[in-house]
C-alpha cells in the first residue's frame, strides 16, 4: 500500500522542473480521461444496448457499423498526424492548413456517403433497414471535419480543449440511449444517436475554439496546400481503407456467409477485444508531437522514445490479453447474457491480437514521422489479402471462431513479422521483438544503450 500511495509522489518528483514533459503528462492524462470513459460506457451501455437488441438486431447493426467503416478512409483521408506534423512544423501556417484539411476532410465524407450508400444500394436493394441504416451512419460521418480543429489542440498539446466536447457529447448520448432501451426504441433510433454524438462533439470543437480566441472564418483554403497534404496522404487513404477491410470485412463476410445472428454472437467478441484499443491509441495520439520533436533534435532520442512507446503498449496488451483468457467465457455472460455465450471462447482468443494491434498503432508513430507512408501501406495491404484469404476458407467450416483465427494471423502480420520482409523495418521488427520479449518501459538506461545500436 505505501509503494502504491508512493507512485503519484515519485511522478510529480520526476516531472518537477521539467515543463514539457510535465505537459506530455496532463495532456495523455486527459486523453485517458475520455477514452477510459468511452471504454466504460462501450463496455457496460453497449452490453446492455446489445441484450436489449439481441443476436440478431445486434447483428444487423453491427454489420452496417463494419460496412460503413469500409469506407471511412474515404472521410478522413489520412489526413490527421500530417495535419499536426505540418503545423508542428511551421504554426504560422495554421489558418491555412487548417482550412485546406477541413474543406478536404468535409469533400471526403460526402464522398464517403455517397460511396457506402450507392455499394449499399447494390448490394442490398430489397433490405430498406439496412439502406436506412447505412444512410444514418455514413451521414453522421460527414461531421468528422470539424475533428481538425483537434489537430490544432494536438499539436500544441492542449487536448483537453478537444475533449471536453466530446466528453459532453457522449455522457449525453449514453443517457439517451439508457431512455431509447426504457421505452422500447427500434434500432433505427440507436443509429441516429450515434449520429448524434459526433454532430454534438463536432458542436462542442467550434465551441472550445472559439473560447481559446480563434475564428473559424480566419481558415483559407489552398490549392498548394491541399496538393501537398494530398502527396503525402494517398498512400495513408489507402492503408485506411485495407486496415478497415482486414478489421472489419471479417464482420460483414461473416454476415454474408452465416447470417446476422452468428455475426451478433462475434460482434460481442469482438467489442470486448477491442474496447481497451482506445488506451494504446490515447497514449500514442499523445506522445506523437514528442516523437516528431525527438527525430528533429536526435536520432538516439528518438528510437529511445520509440523503444519505451513499444514496450508500454506490448506490456498493456499482456496486461489485457493473459487475464481475459482465463475470465472471457464469464465476462460475456455477465455483460451480455446467455444468448452471447458463444462469444467467450472467441473473446479467450481474439483478445491476443490486441498486442500486435498496440504494437502496430505504436510503430504507425514511427511511419509518420519519416513519412513512410507507403511501407505502412504494403504491411496493410498484406495483412489485408491474409484477413479476406483465410475468412474464405474458416468462416464456411468454423463460423466465428474462423473469422478469429483469420483475425488473429492478420493483426500479428500486418504489425510484427511484416517488419522481417521489409528491409527498411527490420530494426522496427528487432524492437518490436525486444517489446514482446521484455516489455518494461521503466527500466533505466537500457533503452538508450539499445537506441544507439539502432542507429549503428
């Protein structure tokens, strides 16, 4: 009890006279704030929406969700860390920049609606639920332009100012959705809360930019700068689109070859494997703008950092994965009920592929900052063609539990053994190798003895 009451004291210690890192701190701090709570209300509101929906409704709604995201890259155009790199880069571009990536981000989720309603039309013309569904939440997408004034906060590591209206947004929607399951709503109305949220949280940005003293109307739009974010984007819209179909077409093929029920109980698997994902991603988001300082002032500080990032997020993944094995089968039923039951063998397995997603969200930090946009778009594309591969071959035979395996073999490739067969990635594979092996980010001096190997 005394080291555990220790630990906050020896964090302000080592952060006292240290005003950079003492602002990496609170701003990740606030990023675990709003992604702890979106875990909470996923983990216990989303239960409780799935019981009241059951396996089939469940599974209608979670296949638009998945269909939908097929096509998100088309909405954010990879544009999100080169927006925070260039005005990392020079601030007094700032009103450009950031009203170049909102006019281009707001082009791309018309485009996006468009796309996943017209495939949608095609695909299911006689299912008017699902057009419906499918129209509410590519709509809601479009609001993610305003997600560049985030950047901004980002950038200057003041990202609370970005979170406090997403924090509003989704406390206000998960009472809602309590109110939608208390009067017996149909799943239409959970779709449109859903909309609702990032409207409210796009609401909630304008808001908080206006209160830091900027203007909306001070943004401009430039044909230079858009083709230069453009350059450096494609190869990221493209990863996009292949990390959504290697994480989700497994959902919609599963649908497609078994039915919405068999993809309601995998959906529950899925959800819980995934809702920690927003801890590694917090911490990442975070740390990047430090990463990207690290590379300009050392090449050692830089694979340094890098080298704790790994093992932060490879010891998270263990933290997660070792105990779900042996607890899945009673989780589910608890949160979910009999009806899901199926889903904790799933959840035993599918929950190992969180480390090589945190390693993969980890090493995404490194791409960026040497704009190596393109290697991470090979590594997807693989991992990809290996999701769609084996999901032909084990869903038929094994249901869900093939769509896990399928899973299971694309994360730990398109993350970690991709690295061995890309000579620029084999020392990101050594590294990652070192974060699976020994996973502590706290011990002092052997990272910076292991940076400078790396960059011998």
């Amino acid at each position: 009890m005394n080291t555990v009451l220790a630990l906050p004291r020896m964090v302000a210690r080592r952060l006292e006279g240290r005003p950079h890192l003492r602002k990496i701190a609170e701003n990740t701090s606030w990023f675990f704030v709003e992604r702890i709570l979106r875990m909470l209300v996923g983990l216990f509101v989303g239960s409780w929406v799935a019981r009241y929906l059951g396996p089939e409704q469940f599974g209608a709604y979670s296949y638009v969700l998945s269909f939908v995201a097929l096509f998100g890259a088309i909405a954010t155009l990879g544009l999100d860390s080169l927006v925070i790199r260039d005005i990392l880069n020079d601030p007094s571009r700032g009103n450009e920049i950031l009203g170049t990536a909102f006019f281009l981000k707001l082009g791309g989720g018309l485009l996006m609606f468009v796309a996943a309603l017209g495939t949608s039309v095609f695909l299911d013309a006689g299912d008017a639920t699902t057009l419906w569904l499918v129209g509410i939440v590519a709509g809601g997408s479009i609001f993610q332009a305003f997600d560049v004034i985030g950047f901004l906060f980002r950038s200057q590591v003041q990202v609370q100012y970005a979170l406090y209206g997403k924090i509003v947004a989704l406390s206000v929607i998960t009472i809602i959705k309590v109110l939608l399951i208390s009067v017996h709503a149909p799943l239409y109305a959970f779709a449109l809360a859903g909309a609702a949220e990032i409207m409210l949280g796009a609401v909630g940005l304008c808001i908080a930019y206006r209160v830091n003293g900027h203007s909306i109307r001070s943004w401009r739009w430039s044909p230079a700068c858009a083709r230069g974010l453009l350059h450096d984007s494609w190869p990221l819209i493209f990863s996009g689109l292949t990390i959504m179909v290697y994480m989700r077409i497994d959902q919609v093929m599963l649908r497609d070859m078994v039915g919405p029920s068999a993809l309601g109980v995998y959906a529950v698997a899925v959800q819980l494997a995934e809702v920690w994902y927003v801890i590694p991603m917090a911490i990442v988001s975070s740390v990047l703008p430090s990463i990207i300082e690290a590379k300009a002032r050392s090449e050692v500080l830089f694979y340094a950092r890098l080298q704790k990032l790994y093992r932060l997020v490879a010891l998270l993944g263990y933290l997660v994965a070792i105990p779900t094995t042996f607890v899945a089968g009673n989780v589910v039923t608890l949160l979910y009920g009999d009806a899901f039951s199926a889903a904790g063998p799933m959840l035993a397995l599918l929950v190992w592929a969180g480390i090589f997603t945190n390693l993969g969200v980890a090493r995404s930090s490194f791409l960026t900052t040497m704009n190596w946009a393109k290697v991470g778009l090979l590594t997807t594309l693989a991992g990809g063609v290996i999701n769609v591969g084996l999901n032909l071959i084990l869903i038929p035979k094994y249901h869900g539990m093939g769509a896990v395996i399928a899973s299971l073999a694309a994360y730990s490739f398109q993350a970690y053994f991709s690295c061995f067969f890309c000579n620029d990635l084999r020392k990101t594979g050594m590294m990652l190798s070192k974060a699976l092996v020994f996973p502590n980010p706290f011990e002092k001096g052997l990272d910076h003895r292991e940076a400078v190997n790396a960059t011998q």
